[in-house]
C-alpha cells in the first residue's frame, strides 16, 4: 500500500473524512472511513481514525481490530501502538497496555503522555518502582503535565512513602 498508487478520488475522501472527525461530524467521517476501508488501498490512517471514533463511542471490541489493522499496514507506527495501548489500559488489560506503549517508546521515548499512560497501567500491575520510573521520565519531559505529578504522588503513597507524596501534592499546590 504504497502512497504513491493512492487515487486522488481516495486522497480527497481522506481529507474530506479527517475534516468531518476535526469539526465533529463524526457519523459522516465515520461513513467514509468505511467506505475506504472497503477499497485496496486502505492505509493506516483510516484504520486508526475509525479505530478512534470507535474507542470514544465505547465500541472497544472493534477498536481493538480497527487499530490492530492499522498496526499491520505499518508496524512501525508510533501511533497505532500507542491508540492500541490506550485501548488495551481501558479495558484494563494493563499487560497488553504496558506491552504497547514500550513498543512505542522504543521508537521514541520522548513522548510524555506515552510514559504517563505507561506508568499509569504498570502502578495498576504493581510494578510501582518501574511506574515511578516512567513518571519521572513523563514529567522531565514535560513539567507542565500535572496528572503526571498527580499520579506519581498516588504511586509514593501506595508504596507507603507518604514523606515524597506529600512532597509531590505540596509542589502540586505551590
């Protein structure tokens, strides 16, 4: 599927679809991504789109194949491992979660929410240490992500560490 024998019939629908998904019209983006994913030159885009739509209308099951499908069209993707991550944490399958976004972050580590989603579904698997780890990294990189703090003040607290929780929330405060 390679770009350069994408139609411009099938370029324009894209465009035409990801404008319906931006400005909200998700049931006609939605239809289109249908229709293109019926034609031979699907790319990974639609997939993880429509992989999108269904996640936030809680269609998780076919989410789960949408972005599967995307990751296949390219298995180098950051952000189909990344949307299978999210999938996987909000089913709650945090060891299909943690297994997604290290694949991502192995591609690159320098993306905060990707370390903050890591480190939320290793603290669900009690692998605090590592979640810390992973919510330090989340923070460095990006100061202003206050879940990110938030939640490394949760994980201190499960280990029972309530001297570097309070330290985190009253930075949080300050």
């Amino acid at each position: 599927m390679k770009n350069n024998n994408i139609t411009t019939v099938y370029k324009e629908r894209l465009r035409l679809a990801l404008s319906y998904q931006k400005n909200g019209d998700i049931k006609q983006a939605e239809a289109i991504y249908r229709m293109l994913i019926t034609n031979e030159e699907a790319q990974e885009i639609v997939y993880s789109q429509l992989a999108l739509i269904c996640a936030k209308s809680n269609r998780i099951k076919e989410a789960k194949k949408l972005a599967s499908k995307a990751l296949d069209c390219n298995p180098a993707s950051i952000e189909s491992s990344l949307l299978l991550g999210d999938i996987f944490r909000s089913e709650r399958n945090y060891s299909s979660a943690v297994t997604h976004y290290r694949v991502a972050l192995q591609k690159n580590p320098n993306i905060a929410i990707a370390q903050y989603n890591l480190s939320i579904s290793l603290s669900a698997l009690g692998l605090l240490d590592e979640s810390i780890a992973s919510c330090r990294l989340a923070i460095k990189l990006n100061p202003d992500l206050l879940q990110a703090k938030f939640h490394l003040g949760q994980v201190f607290m499960a280990q029972n560490n309530n001297e570097k929780a309070k330290t985190v929330f009253e930075n949080l405060i300050n």
